[in-house]
C-alpha cells in the first residue's frame, strides 16, 4: 500500500470554529506538530504563549516554525513585531513569548512544531476530533 496522503484545506479536520485545522493528524504526520491558522481580520484571541511556561496543551518545550500562505500580519515576540507575509518565514524557540496577530485582511499561516533532540509526541487537541486545550484554571 501507498504511504502518502493529499487532502486540500478544506478537507481538513478543525477545531476553534474553523480557525485552527488539524494538518498534522488530518494527513497522517508523525514526526512533527503542523497546524493551519486562519484568523481573520480583528481576532485577538490568539494567546501571547511561550511553550515553557504557557504549555497547558503538552507542547512542552516546542520550537516554532511560521509559513504565512496567505494574508498578512505581525509576529509579537522578543518585545519586537515582525511582518509576516507569504515569503516571510519564523522560528521561535520554546521559551520566547509569542502571539501572531492578523493584519486587515486576516492571515492564514502554517504552524509546525517539535522539540529540539526529542521525538514528536502530538498533544491531545491536534487530534483528529479532540477538544480544544482549556485555559488553566485561576
């Protein structure tokens, strides 16, 4: 049998109400977290996170790579702001506070995600219909 896998977007498990679709666990992915993030114009939902501190949802000293497909939008992180756009590519290491925030025409970015010297292990929520994470009770 075959081992690989060809889905569009839109064909893509989501969770959030659509804003985050799960790529990694929707096409088979193992090695590595991949999400697609649509967030419109105006979403400010979109925690400023480190993957230290912040990791209620298992990513646990995660890395990040951002890949803007589409749309525009600014990058918060090292108390600077980048733009991202497609042609713009972001690491973040897991200890730097991060928040993407979309420009006036919404962005859509493709997330992935591991853990420098370990091997992938997925949190629960990029499963196929999981739940979302849950902030941490106050």
């Amino acid at each position: 049998m075959a081992d690989y896998s060809v889905k569009r977007l839109d064909e893509l498990d989501s969770t959030f109400g659509g804003v985050a679709k799960r790529a990694r666990a929707s096409l088979g992915a193992s090695a590595f977290g991949m999400q697609v993030f649509d967030l419109p114009p105006g979403f400010d939902q979109y925690p400023n996170h480190d993957h230290i501190e912040d990791a209620t949802d298992g990513s646990v000293e995660q890395e990040e790579v951002y890949v803007p497909l589409a749309g525009g939008g600014t990058l918060r992180v090292g108390g600077r702001e980048h733009r991202l756009e497609p042609g713009v590519l972001a690491r973040v290491g897991p200890e730097e506070k991060r928040q993407i925030v979309p420009g006036p025409e919404g962005i859509r970015v493709l997330c992935l995600g591991g853990v420098p010297g370990k091997a992938y292990e997925p949190p629960p929520w990029t499963e196929i219909g999981a739940a979302p994470p849950q902030p941490p009770p106050r």
